[in-house]
C-alpha cells in the first residue's frame, strides 16, 4: 500500500487511486477502506481517511506514505505514530516565518508543566499561540492544549514542550520526529529528550543513542547533531532520600521534592506524613507526598497546575541549585538559547 501526499502528486496519478474523500461520511470511508487489498496506489488529502488507511495497514515494511514534495518517504507505520502521538499533519506544506526552535519531549503531562515552568521562569519565555513554519505541524494540537508551545518576545525563539507517555515514549517521538523532518523538509535547531533513569544514567543514554544508531549522526559537546539538528539529552536522576518518603527511583517528582524542601514546605507538611506513614503502616510515595503538598499549599487544581504554579512561585536561586544538582542545568541552557 503506497499513500501519496503533497502538491506533486500528479506524477502518480496514472496508476493512481484518486479518491475523492471530500463529502464522504465516516462509513463510506470505512468501506471504502475495507476494500483495499493492500497493493494501491492511494493520493489523499484527507487525514480522516490516511489514518483508516495506516491503522489497516501499518505492518510490513512495503506500506509507505510518499511525500511528493521531496520524493521521500515514511512506513504506514511510523505514520501511524506520528498520527496518534503527535497529530503530525502529514500533507505537508508547513508555511510561516523562519525561527530558531527547540522542541522538548518529556515523559508525562507533569513532566511538560515543570519543565514549561522553568523556561518561563528563567529564560523569560511565555505561551504563543502562532507558531513558526517548523511548527506549523502541530498548531492544531495546541489548540487542544496537548503540548505547550512558547516564545520569547525579546528575540523571537521558539520552544515546544510535548508529553510523550513514558520513557519508551519519548524515544519513539524521538526517531519519528527525526525521520519526519527529512521526510517532510524542515527543521528544528535544538531537540531536547528528557528521559529518567530506570536502570542507570548510562542505560537510559543507551535508549538515545540506540535510536539515533539509525540516522547519520555525530557528537557535540552536549550531545549530538543529526543533520541541521542537535539532540540534547537530559537525564533525570536526582535520588530524593527522606526517612518518611518511600523513595524508588528518580523522576520528575524528586526535582519537586527538592524544590519543596528548599521553599520550606516539606518541613510544614511532615507531621502529616509521620501521621500518615502511622496510619497506612507504610511510608508515602513521591507522587503521593506531592499530592499532599498540593493541598497544603492550597492548590485547588490538579498535579500539573500545582508543579507550573509553584515552580513559578519559588526563589530563582533555589531552582538553579535543583537544576544544577541534577545535571540539567547546562542543557536547559542550550534549549532555550541562553548559553552565557
């Protein structure tokens, strides 16, 4: 199954299914769907109808989508991905202004407003809603509030932060991301990957570099470039240790657990977890401690708004010393285009 997308199409339209999609109910595109056999040629502008087609036939390194613009192309596959994970628009045709931009994939929605924080808070960037032609992919998902896309007035950067569903997550994005860019003709500067530590800091580095092993790349003094873009690592693993806290593994929640012992409120919060650990006969977990802090500090939202709200609110020389102390400083840095 070959899927033509792009402006350049009619060099295909000979042996070409031109489907005219435009007036079909969602039944008749099933059923026209049904009836493929697998070995079309498909030329579509409707994304409705490319994710009927790549969710049937996703399996089997044969089914592509062609982008005609650049004569590239993606597996079914990958474009079922980028479909489902990011809403990547895959006709094409990304138009706006030239930016420099980061884009940041991070493991969770928690993980996306912590880090959206910080680069509001120290690299004085605010929400944007118009996005740069290298974004213009996935502005229809901002409208969806999926990601959170900024900018700085003062010189015009851009910066994406988009939520990934775990680690396993963020390094699919991140091979999809990379082989979109060289599908589909654009570019990103600076692409961040933050990921935690499972096993060790060099296992979790491994899962990059793993993914980057299929692509043409090269080190950089923080990471490495694939093509016009540098990947920057950063790796989560900040052990949090608390007699009353059941500490497992670094994640997000422990640079928040050192952010809250450092603004005071653990210390107000801990007759309640000794009271707590009593009662349930066992110590809290991180994100449980969390939820706890949110309801004192008298946060009536959800986790997400509570990690944005108080990293906004905390002391700017207590959040460089977490971000120091974890490492991610440097790299934070780079992403938002303020090396010193």
């Amino acid at each position: 199954m070959r899927i033509v997308t792009g402006k350049k199409w009619e060099a295909f339209g000979n042996d070409a299914l031109l489907f005219p999609e435009y007036g079909k109910t969602r039944d008749e595109l099933i059923t026209f769907v049904s009836s493929l056999t697998g070995n079309e040629t498909l030329v579509t502008a409707s994304l409705e109808l490319i994710d009927l087609v790549t969710s049937r036939f996703r399996k089997g390194d044969g089914n592509v989508l062609l982008y005609s613009e650049t004569g590239k192309a993606l597996t079914l596959k990958e474009t079922y991905e980028l479909r489902k994970y990011l809403d990547f628009d895959v006709r094409g045709g990304f138009l706006g202004e030239n930016a420099r931009t980061s884009v940041i994939f991070v493991e969770g929605k928690t993980d996306a407003k912590f880090f959206k924080a910080v680069f509001k808070k120290l690299f004085e960037f605010r929400e944007s809603r118009k996005a740069p032609g290298s974004l213009r992919f996935i502005e229809r998902v901002f409208e969806r509030d999926n990601f959170d896309l900024l900018k700085r007035e003062s010189d015009g950067h851009y910066l994406a932060v988009i939520p990934s569903e775990g680690n396993s997550g963020v390094i699919r994005n991140l091979g999809n991301f990379l082989r979109a860019m060289d599908v589909f003709g654009f570019a990103v500067e600076r692409l961040g990957v933050v990921v935690d530590v499972d096993e060790d800091r060099e296992s979790a580095l491994a899962s990059i570099t793993g993914k980057l092993s299929g692509f043409q790349h090269e080190k950089t003094e923080l990471g490495y470039r694939v093509g016009e873009t540098e990947v920057v690592p950063l790796i989560i693993g900040l052990p949090f240790k608390d007699e009353l806290i059941d500490w497992r593994k670094p994640t997000v929640e422990d640079l928040m657990l050192h952010l809250i012992a450092l603004e005071g409120l653990l210390e107000k919060i801990k007759p309640g977890l000794k009271a707590l650990n009593e009662s349930l006969g066992r110590k809290l977990k991180p994100k449980e401690v969390m939820y706890l802090a949110l309801s004192a500090y008298g946060h009536w939202g959800n986790l997400e708004g509570f990690y944005e709200l108080f990293v906004m609110r905390s002391r700017f020389r207590n959040l460089k010393a977490v971000l120091r102390d974890a490492g991610l400083m440097e790299g934070l840095r780079h992403l938002a285009f303020a090396e010193r």
